[in-house]
C-alpha cells in the first residue's frame, strides 16, 4: 500500500482544506468541544453547505449524485473534516436508507427520496430495534398486515413499538423493518417499509440519557396505513436490506478520523498541569495507555482504508465491516474512559443544566465538564449497529469459517 499522497492528492487536500475554512458555518466552532446538544438547524446549516458544493454524499455512484472521488480522496475528505472539528453528518439518510434505495429501490422510490435526502429537505431516522429485539433484531414484532383499500389501492397497517431511534423528534420519514409473514423463519418474514413520520397513529416520546440529552426515543406505531409502493425490495425479503444497510452502518461507526482527533485531545489535556503541578503525560503508565491506543488506531486505519478501496473497485463492505465495528467503537470507548481518567475529580457526573445560574462557573477546566455524560454516552457505541459480541460472530463464521 502506497502511504505517500500524490500532487493530485495534496492539491485536493488542500481544496477542501480551504473549503471547511472558508464555508464551515461559525456559529458551529466549538460546539463540539463544548459537548453543546446540536439542533436540527445545526446539523442542517452544514448539510446544505455540502449539498449546494456537491460533496454531500462521496460514496453515493455519481449517478445518483455522488462525488466520484477516489478512496484516498474519501480519505483526506474524513481526515480534514475530523481535523477542523466539523459536526457529523446524520448518517440515516446519507450512509443508511440512501444506499439501500438506490441499490433496491425502485425507480420511483429513487426520483422521489434520493434528491431530497442530498439536500437536506427530509431528515430521516430508523426504525429497527424493539424492546424485545435489538441484538437478536430478527425477533422483531412490529407487524403490517397488507389489505385493499377503497380506492383499490394496496396498503399496509403497521402495529408496534420501536425504541432508541435516534433524533426521530426530528424526523420527516423513517425506515422501518417490520414482520409480513409470522409463519415463516423469522428472517424471511421481515420487509422494510419507508414511512412518512407525519402519518397518523405514530407516536414519538423521548428517552433522556445519563448526559441529560433527548437525543433517542420510542416510536410507538398503532393502526398507521402505509401504501405498499412505500416497501423497498420484495415482501418478506426486507432482511437483505436490512444486512446491507447495517454493513454500511458498521463502516461508520468506525470513526477513525474523529478518534485520532479524540487522542489528539487527551494527549493536550494530559500536557496541562495537575493539581500537583505534574504533567499526566509525565506518568509511565497514562503514556503507556495512549501509545497502545495509538497503535490499535493505527493498525483499524489501514482496515479502513482496505475497505475503502474494495468499495472504490466496486465491492460493497462485508464481514471486514465487522471488524471496523468492534475495533472503532472499542478504541472511542477508551478515548473516553482516558478523558475521564484525565480529569480526575473533576470529572464527577456532571448533567446538562448544571452550571447555570448561580452554578454558572462549574468546578475545575473546561475539558472537564462533560467527561462524565460523554463516557456514559459512549456505552452505547459497541451495542447498536450490531452488539460487538455478535460481529465476532459474524467474523467467526464469514471470515474463519467456523
């Protein structure tokens, strides 16, 4: 693998180098270092920035208005938006249901969503785990029962409950797997349906985490119609949509860029002095956990960039996902358990709210203030996309043959 960029390369890098300086909206610096909750407007503001340029969406083909770029290209493209802060993009639309429409999707299900979720006009959230079926997603309950209405037209009823489905508060649409056929094994009764979050009988209600956020919910589905034009792929056949989109999900939890960036960020706060007048990066054994962590990080980089040059020649992400998966989200997870460590007792749980009015000037450095909520959020990334225990699974079978 050659690691030297070309002069192509260096001066796209510094295309969109200039471009993040010149066009990242200003009311967005900082926020994420700040650990401020991100609106919907925030996340759209940097959206139609990208949408208007045309490099929203680098991995879509270019006939669906993809950017053509290379994998080394995609590369410099994560590398550049983790080094200037920029916020993620919501992956729903983008890296999740996009994919699955204009790989199975019909050609009016294409016309009709793909050029919206590029701009940015529907915000999109998904509807897979239940109560009683996240990592054994197959056990999933939410049925639509299909029947004629009358006006002659085909529909289903969908009946259920969702839960943990991320910023759906916001959501115009959400995908949704949902059992056809009870009496069939339980993967091939499963379809995906598309579904307008407006519809009557969807109720959202909020899930508020440790951090204080209402960033997940519950979806409660009763009696809601859905025109059956609205199903991607066949009846009964929606589990390998379902593979796929959790393929592309796994990619990108990943997160390599923003995890160098994270360790870049521990390894300033450990150069700050302590309350002793020591440097944590003076201690053996902090500095140790970081050159370990570098390590791991840079041997999951060269992964992704495997992969990312198996789908630039056309091959979608298989198991290889699985091991991005478990590796990255194990990686993020120590970056924040070394933050915590970092800040010490200033690291004490510590809630959104708290800090205002008399408490205006929390206690200790600014790093410190949302180390806590940050590390409990942070939990949650080895169990969705598919628990890490049932990716070892899948490598166990897809890439040992066991």
């Amino acid at each position: 693998m050659d690691l030297n960029f070309s002069a192509e390369d260096i001066a796209f890098r510094d295309e969109v180098r200039a471009f993040i300086r010149d066009s990242y909206p200003a009311h967005l610096n900082g926020k994420i270092d700040e650990g401020e909750e991100l609106s919907k407007e925030d996340f759209l503001s940097w959206h139609k920035v990208l949408a208007a340029k045309g490099w929203i969406a680098p991995a879509w083909p270019t006939e669906y208005g993809g950017t053509g770029w290379t994998s080394v290209q995609r590369y410099i493209w994560s590398e550049e938006t983790a080094r200037a802060d920029a916020i993620r993009l919501m992956p729903f639309g983008l890296s999740m249901v996009g994919p699955v429409i204009y790989t199975f999707g019909t050609p009016e299900q294409k016309a009709k969503f793909l050029p919206r979720i590029l701009s940015g006009d529907d915000w999109w959230c998904q509807g897979y785990s239940e109560p009683g079926a996240g990592s054994d997603l197959a056990n999933l309950r939410t049925k639509a029962e299909r029947f004629t209405g009358e006006d002659g037209k085909e529909y289903y009823r969908v009946n259920g409950q969702k839960t943990w489905t991320t910023l759906a508060q916001h959501a115009d649409w959400g995908f949704f797997l949902v059992r056809t056929d009870p009496t069939v094994k339980a993967q091939e009764g499963i379809s995906f349906l598309l579904i307008d979050m407006k519809t009557p009988g969807i109720t959202v209600r909020p899930i508020i985490t440790l951090g204080g956020e209402h960033e997940v919910n519950e979806v409660w589905l009763e009696d809601v119609i859905v025109p059956v034009e609205n199903r991607v792929f066949h009846e009964n056949k929606g589990w390998t949509c379902a593979k796929f989109l959790l393929a592309h999900e796994r990619t990108g939890i990943a997160g390599v860029a923003a995890s160098k960036r994270g360790v870049e960020r521990i390894k300033n706060i450990a150069r700050a002095e302590l309350d002793e007048g020591e440097m944590l990066l003076a201690n053996p054994f902090f500095k140790r956990k970081i050159a370990e962590l570098e390590v791991d990080l840079s041997a999951l980089e060269f992964t992704e960039l495997r992969t990312l040059a198996g789908e630039s020649s056309g091959k979608g992400p298989g198991p290889e996902s699985s091991l991005l998966k478990i590796k990255g989200t194990e990686i993020q997870q120590r970056i924040t358990e070394l933050a915590l460590e970092a800040a010490g007792h200033y690291g004490a749980p510590y809630y959104r709210g708290f800090g205002e009015g008399d408490n205006e000037h929390p206690i200790g450095p600014d790093y410190t203030h949302r180390t806590a909520p940050t590390y409990f959020n942070v939990r949650k990334t080895s169990i969705y996309g598919g628990s890490n225990e049932i990716q070892r699974n899948i490598i166990a079978k897809m890439v040992l043959g066991l």
